[in-house]
C-alpha cells in the first residue's frame, strides 16, 4: 500500500514539475526592434552613419538597416516608420522641406552632430608667405572679399579662361552656391567670375596649388577633408548672412555673408517609447569638426574603407561614446 501511495506521489510531481520549472524560469530577454538609418550620398554622413551603426549594435544590441534615400525622401520615410534616423540635416538650407515633419511631431531634431560654415578660401601662403619653402607673401594684406577690388589681388586669380577677371573656383553649377557667388560677386562689384568644377576638380587644383606654391581662391564648405590637407585662410565677408537674403537659383546683386550651417541629428519621435536609449543617443551624439575633417581626409584621400575608420575611431574614443550613452 505504501509503495502504491509513493507511486502516486511520484507521478503527480512529475506532472506538476514542468510547470513549476517554467513559472519560475526567467523571462526571455525582450527582442529589440531594428533601428533603420537614412543615408546620404556623401562621406561625412555616411562615416557617422557607420559609426552610429556599430554603436547601436555593439554596444546598445539592436539590429539594424540603412537606405539610401535623397535627404528629403528621409523625412517622410521617418514619420511613414519606413525609417528611424538620420545623422545629418543641414539648416538653415532643408528648414523649410522638414518644418512640416517637424510641425506633425512624428520626427525631431537632435543633438548638433558639428557645426558647419561656407566661406572663400585660399592657401595660407598667399597671405602670409611660407619661409620653410621659401615662398614669400603673395598678398600680406588681402583679409576681406572687398579687396579683391584691387588689381594686385584679383590678379593673383586671374584666369587664360577669362582675362581681365579674377577667379573664384566653385562646385558645379547646379549647387546652391553657384547662385550665392554670382550673387555676391555682383552685389560687391567684384572683378572676379566664378568657374563650376567638379568636387573631385575642385580638390585636385586646391592640392595642386598648395604643392607648387600657387595662388587659388576657392568657395567651399565645411567640415571638408580640404581643410585637413592644406593650411588655408578665409576671406572675411563685410556683411553678416540674413534669412532671405539669396533667392534661391535667381542670380541678383547681394551684399551679405554666407550662411553658417547647424547640421543635427534627426530621430523619430516614436523612440522616446520604443527605443529610448537610441532616442537619448541621437540627443547627445556630437562628432565635432576637427573629427569629421580628419575622418574624411582618412576616406576620401587615405582610401580606407569607411567600417574600418570608424572602428578605429570608435576603439580610441571610448570615452566620447560613454558620454553620448548617458554612462
């Protein structure tokens, strides 16, 4: 009778034991959804974009995707949940295009990832002369855009192209600057014209200019690699920038400077829920321009593979990804 007694003992425990095990087992760690990044076509973003990739799943553990979208498709694929995030928008120049995404309250800005600027540039040595290559100064007392006026430095720039004028080398002529240039060069009566060259030409005759001692004046916007390879000044512009001073593509006579840049982070307001340690990330993510001008100065001149310099830059500023994830 007893050992029939045990056996019923027996069976029921082994019955009521797996349930037991699994009430007191440990929930399953909660799957996190994929982060999906916007990426544009130029080097600066897609190195943060990298860079922010391996933080989010190396040290945050989710999952994620990119696309390669125009930057504004990326506002509309955000607040669609086509994506998530974007490391860069430049203001003022996109305000007006996500102003309503902004106003709908599906996306926000983030943190400023680097400042940026655009000015009128040329090697230091025109200016200030470089005893170690014996190149005396070119133009001691060329400081703002307004003495190009005179005819001992637009000469400097004078180009076989076009006689009597100087040069200003610009982007091609479908970039905002294009516009923006003619429309100072104008407004400031400048003997000067501006020629449209490739990026990749731009950056050869500035490196060229630099190697031979040669004069070059050039627009360019910043963080750029350029800055980074050749020791430059920036010409000051005798008036600040204002909202509405360029109209747009119409070429008209302005007396103004160029615009300052703010470039931010753009995340999807619904992380604050899903997601927030990515939310909080794309709130504190700051690069700065010295970095990002190096960075691409290692890609776009060094030829190394973007995931490795970011790597690289990860590993050695472990100290600035803490502080970008609140540790």
């Amino acid at each position: 009778m007893k050992n029939k007694i045990w056996l019923v003992f027996l069976v029921l425990a082994l019955a009521v034991s797996p349930v037991l095990l699994h009430g007191c087992a440990p929930a399953a760690p909660e799957e996190k959804p994929t982060i999906t990044l916007v990426e544009s076509d130029w080097t600066s973003s897609l190195i943060e974009s990298e860079i922010l990739a391996q933080v989010l799943t190396q040290q945050l553990g989710y999952p994620t995707d990119r696309v390669q979208l125009a930057a504004s498709l990326g506002w509309p694929a955000i607040c669609k949940g086509e994506a998530d995030i974007a490391v860069e928008i430049w203001l003022p120049g996109r305000r007006a295009e996500i102003q309503p995404f902004l106003d709908e309250g599906c996306l926000e800005l983030g943190a400023e990832i680097f400042p940026g600027g655009a000015g009128w540039i040329m090697p230091r040595f025109v200016v200030e002369g470089d005893p170690a290559r014996g190149i005396e100064p070119m133009a001691p007392d060329l400081k703002s855009i307004l003495d190009l006026k005179e005819e001992k430095h637009w000469k400097l720039f004078e180009n076989p192209e076009e006689p009597g004028l100087g040069e200003l080398v610009g982007g091609s002529p479908g970039w905002v600057d294009d516009p923006m240039d003619r429309s100072l060069i104008l407004g400031y009566d400048l003997p000067m014209w501006r020629s449209n060259q490739t990026e990749a030409i731009m950056m050869a005759r500035m490196i060229a200019a630099d190697k031979k001692g040669e004069p070059l004046l050039m627009y360019i916007w910043w963080p750029h690699w350029i800055l980074e390879a050749v020791d430059v000044v920036k010409l000051e512009f005798p008036d600040p920038y204002y909202e509405g001073c360029f109209r747009g593509e119409e070429v008209v006579p302005v007396r103004c400077g160029l615009p300052k840049y703010s470039i931010h982070t753009v995340v999807a307001s619904r992380l604050k829920e899903t997601a927030p340690d990515v939310y909080y990330l794309m709130h504190s993510m700051v690069l700065g321009e010295a970095d990002a001008n190096a960075l691409m100065m290692r890609v776009d001149v060094g030829g190394e593979e973007i995931p490795a310099v970011a790597e690289d830059w990860i590993s050695q500023n472990q100290d600035v990804i803490d502080q970008w994830l609140g540790k």
